[in-house]
C-alpha cells in the first residue's frame, strides 16, 4: 500500500508532513519534499493574494509535488448576542493585562466552500495535491480540481465521514485519530466525537473502504510510521514532529514550551477557536473552557482568542496561545526537515 501512496502523491518515502496552519512555512514544505517526502501548507486562514506568494516561494524552492491545505467548514454564522456575551466572558482574562476584549468581533476567514476566488487560483495554479480539513466542498469544485490534475486527500475521524470522503470520489483518506494536535476534522461537531484513536481507525478504514489511507495522529518518529503501514496505511502524516524543525514559523515560546513538561500534557479544547481542536493545556483549557460558555462560531471565536493571546503575550504571558500538539509531543526533535525525514525513514526501515 506504502507504493500505491507514493505513486499517488510522486514522493519517495511514505511520510506526509502535515499542513499546520501557522506553522508551516514554504521553507519547511520544500525541505520535506525535497527530502523525498510530501510537504504541506496550511492556507485555510490565508487570502488568495497570500496563497499565491505561498505557492510561487515554495515553488522556488522545490519542483517536488507538495499539498495544499483548505478548511472545508460550514461558513460561521454570526450570532451578535452570543458574541457579545463571550466577549464578556473573556472580560476578566483581558483586565489581567490592562486590556479590553474587542467591541465586536470578526469572520477572520472564510470557508473554502464559501471561497470562489480560491478556487479560481488553484486551477489556475494546478497544485500537485490538494487536501480537505472539517468536510468536503461540492461535487462540482471536486470535479473542477480532479480535471486540473490535482490529486484530492480528506480528513475524516470516524467510518461516516470516511465513507463520505469516498462516496465523493476523492483520491486518499486521511485517518486522523484523536491523538492528533490541531483541530479535530469532525465534519458535525454538533454531532460530537467518537474520540477514536489513530491505529484503531487506520484498521477501520483499511477494513471498510477502498481507498489508500494516511495515519495522521500521535506518529513522531519510524516506529510509530512502521506501525501504521504493518496495520495497513499506505502513508503516516506528522505534524508535531516538525515544529521544531528550523524551517517551521513556530515562534520561541511555543518552542520552549514543546522542549519542556507541558509537553506531556495535551488536551483538546473549542474555546480558542470555536472548534475542538488539542493543544499543549493552558488557561484556555482550564479557565476559559466552562460549562455553559457562550462560545461563537467558528472561527469567529478565533478572533477573541487570537486577541486576547496577542493582549496576554504583550505582558510576557503565553497562556493563551494556541500551541496545538499531539500526544507525543514530548517525542518532538529539534532537527532540520531534510535531516528528520532521514532519521524517520533509517528508524521506520529499521
């Protein structure tokens, strides 16, 4: 299966680095693909005129195929009195450091199902790959994409999203467990989370749908891709294990904090964002997450996290970030990405 994958997506090695809004970089993309793996750029929160400079910097950089990240969520509806009574629910963490939350808040970005400027530069662009997070858009952007060449890949975290992902006729299936750091996939999170782990739902998907998947959760090193590919996976993608690649835009406190025993301690939150997404556990765990919180949607909820992060760093506070981590994330190594896709693929041949 591990050659299937590989000749699906033009790469060498069966390793994905996964996309990481925020974290990845057109440096740290080039590098993995240049190493024989697939890069990725996460542009779910970037503009069209963004992703166009990310595209031609990373295309500078390498002429390996590398995968484009988008968020397929449904579009935020605003409610303005929820919103307001968020806004007053973040009031007392704002005063901490001098600060007022925002008199309104914002949609930071749209939803790709929602984003028809998008669309047009990537078929104008023609990426080699092209990968889905929250859902999927509609039968017509899918068939637009396929025409152009581009090879699609979906997130799903339980057997009705993946067999959604396959009755769509997308190329892979990405089984993204519930070890995995950033947000959780769930096309409904209205409809919870089955919360279910990475190699128990590689074997599901393996067993229950023909199409080649990718094992994305709680995978840090060639062990953890050995096992994924023995239970069936024709690829495992990483996320938390680059961050401290050189190459990453990781700045130095969420550095710091990945180096030490915070890192043994993740938990899965939707008070950053407005989706459920898992991190390294901070206030915004402890302390703003509570019952009965008025959260807004998503992302509009990102736009009172986002500020009150920038008004807490601003004082030297960090407890606010938005430091997503996956379960290993004690495992990480701080290695240039050319030289840990060497080391994972000398440990998974191992």
């Amino acid at each position: 299966m591990s050659h299937q994958v590989c000749r699906l997506l033009g790469i060498q090695h069966p390793i994905i680095q996964a996309p990481m809004a925020g974290v990845s970089t057109p440096q740290l993309a080039a590098a993995v693909s240049n190493a024989g793996g697939l890069g990725s750029l996460g542009i779910g929160a970037s503009s069209v005129e963004q992703v166009r400079g990310l595209i031609a910097e990373t295309r500078s950089l390498t002429s390996r195929p590398f995968n484009l990240n988008l968020f397929c969520h449904r579009p935020a509806q605003s409610d303005a009195v929820r919103e307001a009574a968020w806004l007053e629910h973040l009031r007392p963490f704002f005063a901490e450091f001098g600060a007022n939350p925002p008199a309104a808040l914002r949609e930071p970005y749209p939803s790709f199902v929602a984003d028809p400027a998008m669309l047009e530069l990537l078929l104008a662009e023609r990426p080699a790959v092209v990968s889905f997070h929250f859902g999927l858009p509609d039968a017509e952007t899918l068939r637009a994409l396929k025409a152009a060449g581009i090879v699609l890949l979906a997130s799903a975290t339980n057997l009705d999203e993946a067999r959604q992902v396959e009755e769509a006729g997308i190329d892979g299936l990405i089984a993204q467990g519930v070890e995995a750091g950033g947000h959780r996939g769930l096309f409904d999170p209205a409809q919870g989370d089955a919360g279910i782990g990475t190699l128990a739902l590689v074997r599901l998907f393996v067993r229950h749908t023909r199409l080649p998947v990718i094992a994305a959760g709680g995978i840090m090193d060639g062990a953890g891709i050995a096992a994924a590919l023995v239970l069936g996976a024709g690829a495992a993608q990483l996320g938390t294990a680059f961050i401290l690649c050189p190459e990453s835009s990781a700045n130095a406190a969420y550095r710091e904090a990945l180096q030490s025993p915070r890192a043994q301690h993740t938990g899965i939150t939707a008070a950053i964002s407005g989706r459920p997404a898992r991190g390294l556990v901070n206030r915004m765990h402890r302390e703003v997450d509570v019952p009965g919180a008025p959260l807004p949607d998503y992302p509009i909820a990102y736009d009172a996290g986002k500020a009150l992060h920038a008004a807490a760093s601003a004082k030297g506070c960090h407890d606010f970030a938005a430091h997503w981590a996956g379960q290993g994330a004690s495992l990480a190594r701080a290695l240039p990405a050319a030289e840990l896709v060497k080391v994972l693929v000398e440990e998974w041949q191992q």
